[in-house]
C-alpha cells in the first residue's frame, strides 16, 4: 500500500492513451514527488487532461505503468480514489443538490461520517467564500462560483494527492490568489499537488516542477528557473511597430540577438542584455513604436518549446 | 478498471454485498433530490388508484365477473388490480432508471463527479436501480393496501405478493437501466415509451385475458416481461397458482440477469473513456 516504488507518489512509464487509433498521450515518463507541486503545461490538445484523468483513475490506461500513491488504477481504483481530491476542467457538480449538500454529499461518498462532514462543508464554504449560498441551487451560481464550489468538493476528504485541471480558469483574481494561498498551505502540510494551468504566472508561482507537453508527448521537465534558464535568455526586448510592415524589418533585426521571435502584435527579442539590444536598435534606426525591456519568464520557454503563444 | 460485470459475477457474494452496501450512498442522495419533490413520488402512487377505479369499477360495471381456468369466477376489479400492480411496479421503476438516469448520464455529468470518488460504476448502477426499487415498492405497497380494503385479495398466496413485486420492480429497473444507456437524445425516449412499455400495458393480459387478441399478439406478448409479472401477481392474489406461474418466475429470473449485465456493460461503455 504505501511506499511508492522510487519514492515517487505518481509514477509513470511509456504511459500512453488512445482514443480508437488517436494518440492522445504518446508513452510519457514523469515522476512526481511527495509533496511537491508538479505542472503540465502545454497547448490546447496536448494531452494534459487526458493523463490527468488517468491518474484520477477515471480513465483507463492503454499502455505503459502508472503508480499512484503505490497503487495500480487497473485494480485498486477505489484505493487510490479515496485519497484524491480531483477538480476536473470542466465542473460536474450535482445541479440537483444545492451549494452546501454538494460537500456534504461528496463528503458521504467517502464514508465520511455526518457531524465531520458538516464541519468540513461549513470551512470550505467559508474557504471559498460562498457560505451566504449555502442553500442556494447550483445552477444559478456564476461561473466563477461554481469552480470554487468544485475546488471546495475536491478538498472534502482532505486528500494527500490532489489533481487540479485549470483551477482557476474563470476565476477573478482575488479568488485566484486565495487558491494559491490555500494550495501553498496544503502543500506545507504535506499535500502532492498536481496542476495543469494556461498561466504562466500561476505555474512559476505554484510549481516546484514541471513539464511542458506538446503533442502527446514531453518536450520538457524542470523547475520554473531551471527551465527558463535553458530554454530562453537572461531578458527579453519586447518591441511593437505599429503600422509598420514588419517583414521589411526582416533584414534589419539581425544579428541583434540569439533569437526573434514574431507574434502578431509584438516582436520579442532574447538576448542576455536587453538594454544592449535596445540601444542597437535605435542606432540601426528602426523606427519602433514602444520598447520594453524585461526578464524572462515561463511564457518564453513555452513560446520557444511549442512554438505557441499561449494566450489563444 | 475492474469491470462491474466480473464484480458482479465472479467477485462472489461477499464483494457483490460490498457492491450493494456501498450503494446506499446514491439512495441518499436520491433521497436529498426528492426531499423537495415528494409530489412527483406521489402522483405515482395515485395512478394505478386512479385507473382501478377508473377503469376497474367502469368496465367493473359491463363486465362484471371473468371467469378463471380454475372454474371460479372472480370480479372484474379483482381481475384487472394485480394487473395494475405489476404495472405500477413496472412505471416506478422505468420512469426512474429511464429518465433520470438519462439526464444524469448526458447532461447533468452527475456521475463523472461522484466516479472521482470511491464510487464505481457497480456502485452507481445499483444504487439506482436500488432507489428505483424503493420507488417502486412505494407504488406497489399503497396498492397492496388499497386491494385488501377493498376486498381483491382472494388469497393467502397473497402474502409473497409484495416480494414477487419488488422482483419485478427490480427487473424492470435493470431493463430500464440496460435502455436507457442505448438512448442518444431527448427524442429517442418516444421509443421505449411509445413503442414498449405503451403496448405492453395494454396487450400483456391487463385488462382482458390475452386469448382476445389474434394468436400472433399473443405469441409476442408471452416474451414480453409485463406479461409474465402479471400472470404471476395476479396467480398470487386471486389463488390461481400452477406451472405457469413457476414459468413465469423462472423467465422474469433469466431477464432479470440479462438486463443486469447489459445495463453494466452499456453504463460502463458510457461513462469510461
Ligand atoms: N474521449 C475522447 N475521445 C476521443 N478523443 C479524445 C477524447 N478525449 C480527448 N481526446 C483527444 O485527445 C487529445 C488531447 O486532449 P486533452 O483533453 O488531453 O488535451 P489538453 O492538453 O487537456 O487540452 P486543453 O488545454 O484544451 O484542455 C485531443 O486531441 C482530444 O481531441
Ligand atoms: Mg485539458
């Protein structure tokens, strides 16, 4: 039961799912540690869902080892269930029992007792701030308020391992940074957190590690920094023309830097000294509309790893 | 992923157990939906009310007496009350697994959320093939009351009447469960509606005894499971017990299973990707 093989909580081996003769997850290996929080990142289609719900044990797998918590989805899925919580990407609460008998419920399924039951219901419901709607339908709830409803149902059972597909995707920032606060303080307890996000910030902020998925497969591990460091510069020169014709500009941005990277709205040049790049610019008098200098971050590693920006 | 159906069949009786006891967390929670629709429940017990004495004491008027095989003669609401027992036992437990399983399934996603938990699919499916059974059993008990007031149980076989019902409430939740799964949109529900349980209701032996209808009506109704529910209540209530009887408990057992592992297999089909 306990005491995962190589200490990892989740491990896997030339995992892979297929839908028919799709490939959705193409034979990945990631081990994710005790008490860590460990990233998917990757664009739309990668097949971050898809081994998350593996994971959760909602989803069989087609090839490859998975261990979650020491244990075999195939034949101990009620187990491993027991200590997830799962917040999925796309909400299921129960659109027939209000705010407050969604946690109880869930709570029930786990053989959680009454009395405890409702204690934990009435902190989480403070937690997400939506004790006022306790009685109220699910239905009505904004969409905001019913992923925090579903966040709160996936912490019921107080899980050592907790699955989190886009958390806060619809959430306002204020309900975002409180999530991270109480994500933080579930990892100092000794809580595994695993997280898909499509904010940068988010995964630099929460993620001791992570891997970047593209097209079924990993083209990516490490930390935020590590990351950074390897697949992009110190800094970056971020400029915008305006109404110039930027293939003209072609020509003139050579040399300026390691790489240029063109998005539709801006340019982004790496260098390690972005104020260096700048200063060549207006020497070479390319005529720039705005210019900003700035260090590194996530984005820069995905753009350069999948080719994406990520904001689509 | 263990398939519900090798649970069910060679996980022996003690894992099948676990499978049953677990479930009664889906009950409660059908029982916290209905908490605030105790109405819809009910209606469903004032139905079969309503046809008995409808058509029961109406037609009671012309008909009268029917004749049994036996040579004793019976009144017509005698006749016709167990028929609309096993109906009942039937609606309550169709209605159930047909439609509200069918919006859980498709719509509301209720059960991929409660799957995230130490559900399974087992769990599920009986759970509410258990709720629809006590739904069921509710229709079928306030009948059974309202023939013994009224004088329609003619004898003491009468006593297995509400076990025998709750079997047949419980085949008819699997077969209901089994349907429902086959179901893509709102408009296929016409289908089971209108073209089975409808046809069933009227031909299988409910009202007249099914040697009025032409000999291929009478063929196809003896497969039907309506047929053989009431064949057998209505042997319980009025004493009229012979082979035919034990023929009929035996079929309703092998459909009763049959149902039970497409209803499995096609939930499982549905819900895990
Ligand atoms: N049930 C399914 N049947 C068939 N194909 C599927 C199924 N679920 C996912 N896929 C396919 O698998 C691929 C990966 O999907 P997945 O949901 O894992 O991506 P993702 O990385 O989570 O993307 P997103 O960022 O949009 O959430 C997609 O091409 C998707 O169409
Ligand atoms: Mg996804």
């Amino acid at each position: 039961m306990s005491g995962a093989p190589g200490d990892a909580l989740v491990r896997a081996r030339k995992l892979t799912k297929r839908f028919g003769s799709f490939t959705a997850v193409d034979g990945i290996d990631f081990d994710v540690r005790p008490a860590e929080a460990f990233g998917f990142l990757g664009p739309n289609g990668a097949g971050k869902t898809s081994t998350m719900r593996m994971i959760a044990c909602a989803s069989p797998v087609t090839d490859g080892d998975l261990a979650v918590i020491g244990m075999n989805p195939a034949s101990q899925a009620r187990e491993i269930k027991a200590r997830l919580g799962v917040v999925p990407q796309v909400d299921n609460l129960d659109t027939e029992l209000t705010v407050r008998e969604n946690l109880e419920m869930y709570a029930r399924y786990f053989d959680i007792p009454g009395s405890v039951a409702r204690s934990r219901a009435d902190e989480l419901l403070e937690f997400v701030q939506l004790a006022e709607r306790a009685k109220d339908q699910v239905e009505p709830l904004s969409g905001g308020m019913k992923r925090r409803l579903t966040i709160a149902r996936a912490l019921i059972n107080e899980p050592q391992l907790v699955i989190l597909d886009e958390p806060t995707t619809g959430l306002d920032p204020q309900a975002r940074h409180l999530l991270w606060d109480r994500l933080y303080r579930l990892k100092q307890r000794g809580a595994t957190l695993i997280i898909t996000t499509h904010y940068m910030d988010e995964a630099e902020q929460l993620c001791d590690r992570l891997v970047v998925m593209d097209k079924a497969r990993i083209v990516a591990e490490g930390s935020p920094l590590e990351l950074i460091e390897r697949y992009a510069t110190r800094e970056v020169l971020e400029l915008r023309f305006g109404d110039v014709k930027r293939a003209s500009l072609d020509g003139q941005l050579q040399g300026l830097a390691e790489r240029v990277e063109e998005l539709p709205d801006r340019t982004l040049v790496y260098t390690d000294d972005g104020e260096a790049a700048l200063d060549e610019v207006h020497r070479r008098n390319i005529p720039v509309q705005s210019a900003l200098v700035r260090r590194a971050s996530l984005e820069d590693v995905f753009l350069s790893l999948t080719g994406r920006s990520l904001v689509e | 992923m263990a398939s519900p159906v090798a649970v069910a069949t060679q996980g022996g009786l003690g894992r099948a157990w676990d499978v049953v006891w677990r479930a009664r967390r889906l009950v409660e929670r059908n029982v916290l939906v209905y908490r605030h629709q105790w109405i819809v429940i009910l209606s469903g017990v004032a139905e079969p009310i309503f046809y008995l004495i409808g058509i029961g004491m109406g037609l009671g008027g012309l008909v009268r007496t029917v004749g049994l095989p036996d040579g004793r003669s019976i009144s017509y609401t005698a006749y016709v009350a167990p028929a609309l027992l096993a109906t009942a036992a039937m609606n309550g437990a169709v209605f159930e697994t047909i439609f509200n399983v069918f919006f859980k399934l498709n719509f509301r996603k209720t059960y991929d959320g409660i799957l995230a938990t130490p559900m399974g699919i087992s769990e599920i499916a009986i759970g509410e093939m258990l709720w629809a059974l006590m739904r069921a059993s509710l229709y079928a008990v306030s009948m059974l009351v309202l023939m013994t007031a009224l004088g329609l149980i003619l004898s003491p076989w009468a006593l297995l009447t509400l076990p025998v019902t709750l079997f047949v409430a419980a085949t008819f939740s699997a077969t209901g469960l089994a349907g429902t799964a086959f179901l893509r949109t709102v408009q296929d529900f016409d289908i089971p509606m209108g073209l089975i349980v409808m046809p069933m209701f009227l031909f299988s032996g409910t009202f007249f005894p099914i040697s009025a209808y032409p000999i291929p009506i009478q063929v196809f109704m003896q497969a039907t499971p309506l047929f053989h529910s009431i064949s057998l209540i209505r042997g319980l209530t009025t004493g009229l017990m012979g082979l035919e009887q034990v023929w009929d408990f035996a079929y309703l057992v092998g459909f009763f299973s049959l149902a039970m592992v497409i209803a499995m297999r096609r939930m499982e089909r549905k819900l895990i990707k």
